[in-house]
C-alpha cells in the first residue's frame, strides 16, 4: 500500500516506499508491458494518417459544398473560398481535440503506473 504525502498528519515528513512497494510497482508495470506491448511504426503511421484524414475530410466537403453553392446561387461572394477556410478550420480543431485527448490518456496511464 503506498503512501499518500497529502495525507500525511502535519509535521511529519513523507517517508520513502519500502522495497517491497518498489519491487511490486516495478512487478506492475512490466506485466502491462507485456500485456500491451510497445506500438511499432505501423502505429505511428496509422495514427498520422487519421490525423490526416480528420483535417482533409472537413476541408473537401467545405470545399465539394462551396462549389455546389457558387453553382446553384452566383453571387459576388466565393463560397468555395469561405467553406473550404471554415472546413479547414474544423478540421483542424477536430485534430487538435482528437491529439489532446490521445494525450491526456497517455499522461493518465503514466500516473496510474507510477501511482
């Protein structure tokens, strides 16, 4: 059982964690490493890919419906311009929300390791 410092009574110093503490975290994290195993290339690579494909796919519908509505309704404005930025624009949110969240969860299960 670790100890928690926050929980510690006021005036007592944190002690370090015995060794059979350390033995079993240490026990822990080399039997989910096993469990998962370590991504290889072909990961990276899919997950540059899917980063792609969530900023190209926003930018060409923007872009496939700009056209549709420069078509359908000519006017002075460049709809494919404005929807091909605004999809562009979502896309990349959509990005950085999905890279943010990957993120956390790998900070979150560092956390659980080390815990």
């Amino acid at each position: 059982m670790s100890r928690d410092p926050k929980r510690m009574p006021p005036g007592s110093a944190p002690t370090r964690p015995t060794l059979a503490e350390q033995v079993g975290a240490k026990a822990s994290r080399k039997l989910k490493a096993r469990r998962d195993g370590t991504p290889g290339v072909w990961f990276g690579l899919g997950m540059m890919g899917l980063i792609g494909w969530s900023v190209a796919v926003p930018t060409l519908l923007g872009a496939g419906l700009g056209l549709w509505l420069d078509q359908r309704y000519p006017g002075g404005r460049s709809w494919t311009l404005a929807l091909l930025v605004g999809g562009l624009a979502i896309g990349c949110l959509n990005a950085w929300h999905w890279v943010s969240r990957e993120d956390q969860a790998i900070h979150d299960e560092h956390e659980d390791t080390d815990a």
